[in-house]
C-alpha cells in the first residue's frame, strides 16, 4: 500500500503525537509499505527530504505551546509531490493544519482517510491554553465536523473512545494502541552511567529517585507530585524527585518550589531528547505521575519496558495497563500514595515482580504489532471504498 501520514508536528516537537506518528511510519515501511509524512516544518521553508514532506510554518505559541501555522503560499510543493505520488490511504493524526491539506489530496485521488484522535482537547486544563477561541462545546462540534470526512477513527484507549461517543461521532470507531520501540527501553545503562547521571542532580547511589518524565503542562498535575513527595521526605531524607522534560509549565513549576523546602530535593532536567529518555528511566527507582489528561499513557509504557515500576494517579486509561499490585501501582489519595511508595522500596520481592509482569504486558505495545493493527484496517477500509464503488 501507499500510505501517506499527515500530523501538525515539526522536527523540534517532543510528545506524544509526534511519538505515534513515527513510531508507526517505522513499523510501516518495516512490513514493505511505501510510506510518507506530511508535516510542518520549524522554519518557514517547505522541504522534502526522503519520505519526509514539510510545509513551511510560522511560531504560533502564543495560541498553544509548540503550535504552528501553515505560512501562506509555501505549502504549494510538498502537497503536489504528495498528490502526483498518489496514496492508496490517508491517516491523519491531527485535527488541523495538515488535516485540511489531507482533505485537498484526498479530493483529488478519491482517497479514503482513517483518523487517530490523540489529544482530549475538551479537557478544561487544555482548554485553559486557548481561552477565548475553544470551550467543550465547540471542541465537539468542531471534532464532529472534521470525522464526516473519515471513513474510521482509531483511539488508544476505551477512554478516548467513550470521550469521542459522547461528542457525537457516529463513525466505527477502533481501538489500537501506539507502539513503541520496545528495544530501546530495554537496553538499560550501566551502573557506572547511572551513578554519573544521579549525581548531575545532587542524587547518591543509594538515593530514592521518583521520576515523572514528560511533557511539562499544567494538565500533567506535577503539582501533586511535589506536594506528596515534600511529605515523604520529611520522614525520608533519601526520597528525592526528579522532573524530567519540557513544556509551558515547567517555568512555573521551578518558581512554586524556590520558596519551599521541595528545592532541596526536586530537580528539573529540563527538555530531554527521546533518544535519551531511556537512560532517566534506568537511572530511578519508580515512576511517577499524577495525571488524568492521559490518552493512552506512552510514558507509562516507556517506564515498564525499562523495568521502572509505576506509580500513578488511578485513571481509566490504565485499566488493562497498570493493574494494581500486579504490573504496577495506583492511588487516589496521599494515603495510598505514601503506603504504595513504602510497599515498593521496602520489599525488594514485591518490586521485582512487578518489573517483571510489567515488562512482559508491554510487548503487546510493540511498534510491530501496533503497525500490523493499523494495516489490517487500512485494508479493511480499502475494501469498504471499493465496494461502494
């Protein structure tokens, strides 16, 4: 097949999406599809570089982090290499800048288009970043407006299906989750690797790193992570917690702790490449997170496969994924925070078995298996056009 993929994403952007979107355009083209990808460039230079198309694009950050807009005029040369290629299949994974250019190219080749829906706009701490353009209402009209021109939409979880069943959609919806690259979380790092990037941070060998990895929004609730771990350390002097990544919350988050005893012990890594992020994982103890805005949960699964247990907030999204006591650890309060924390650095038995289970449910999060799904219903779509034909 001739797949064409098409994200508002740029070479600087570091997520989810961006994540997905390439983690699928690997497993793809390993299974001998011809693929490309449409998506924006950080400049206002298109460009097409190999199977990479970019649309040249203007900083639009101050409507939401990291957005940018299409420049005009400059879309002209990707977008007719696209048409003249001729995908047999679009599969879009954003709702907007790109989405509208895969609209024109399947106009033009009577293409059929499946959707990933990644990103729970409604949510009101999302909604928070573009006060006065989006509110939940108009986030539900304006999903429903763009699915009537997709044939299917895929979710990662139960939770966003349930999300888009209460906005209205009325197209098949399928869940499959995003892959990863399994491999590169499993490598781990060595011990002397993992005692140098502790001590960067002011960390001893024998500390007790918590660890959120990810982007730094205020939707991320990291909040609560501080507050709980400010708890922990007044009787445990070796709990310390790092904060891993990048994003609009992060120059907050720094100004809330410098008055607060949490700067002993809190440090911020600041952005951190993807490539890298396996070695933060081998270099804690236990993961952490308080967020409820999650799709999926990729950092999640990054963490089990680098056989970091998990600790996070209880949320739909982890049914099936972090099955308390089993593959990790949920809680809903301090309380069962703090006796969750304990359980897992007190008994060496209980933690390894996590580690163990964990990494053995991730598999079926494989880029392999996640590119399979994908392509079995692009065919299935593709059958569906011809029939109706």
């Amino acid at each position: 097949m001739k797949i064409l993929l098409t994200a508002d994403i740029h070479p600087t952007m570091i997520g989810g999406v961006t994540t997905s979107t390439y983690n699928l355009y690997a497993g793809l083209k390993a299974l001998g599809h011809d693929v490309k990808v449409l998506t924006l460039s950080n400049t206002k230079r298109s460009s097409i570089k190999g199977d990479m198309h970019t649309i040249g694009s203007i900083n639009a950050s101050f409507i939401y982090p990291d957005v940018r807009f299409i420049f005009p005029f400059r879309r002209g040369r990707a977008v007719r290499a696209i048409k003249k290629w001729a995908p047999d299949i679009i599969h879009t994974q954003t709702e907007f800048f790109t989405f509208t250019q895969a609209l024109g190219i399947a106009a033009a080749g009577n293409t059929p288009m499946v959707h990933t829906y990644h990103t729970m706009w409604g949510d009101s701490r999302y909604l928070n970043y573009v006060k006065g353009i989006f509110n939940e209402k108009n986030v539900a009209a304006y999903v429903r407006m763009r699915m009537k021109n997709v044939s299917t939409v895929i979710v990662p979880s139960e939770k966003t299906k349930d999300c888009l069943i209460a906005y209205g959609i009325k197209k098949p919806i399928h869940i499959i989750p995003s892959g990863i690259d399994l491999s590169l979380f499993e490598q781990g790092i060595k011990a002397e690797e993992r005692s140098a990037l502790r001590a960067k941070y002011g960390y001893k060998d024998d500390d007790i790193v918590l660890l959120f990895l990810g982007r730094i929004g205020k939707e991320k609730n990291i909040n609560e992570i501080i507050t709980y771990t400010e708890q922990l350390h007044e009787t445990n002097k070796k709990i310390k917690l790092l904060i891993a990544g990048g994003g609009p919350y992060l120059a907050e988050l720094q100004k809330y702790i410098e008055g607060s005893d949490a700067r002993e012990f809190v440090r911020f890594t600041g952005p951190v490449p993807p490539e890298h992020a396996y070695k933060y994982y081998a270099a804690a103890t236990i993961f952490t997170t308080a967020s409820d805005s999650e799709t999926q949960g990729i950092t999640f699964i990054e963490a089990m496969a680098s056989g970091l247990p998990v600790l996070c907030r209880y949320d739909p999204v982890v049914d099936n994924l972090i099955i308390d006591g089993e593959t990790g650890r949920t809680y809903t309060g301090y309380r069962m925070f703090e006796e969750k924390i304990n359980r897992l650095i007190n008994d060496p038995s209980h933690y390894a078995a996590i580690q163990c289970k964990a990494k053995e449910l991730v598999k079926i999060y494989s880029i392999e298996s996640f590119a399979a799904s994908a392509a079995q219903l692009y065919e299935e779509v593709l059958g569906d056009a011809e029939e109706q034909v």
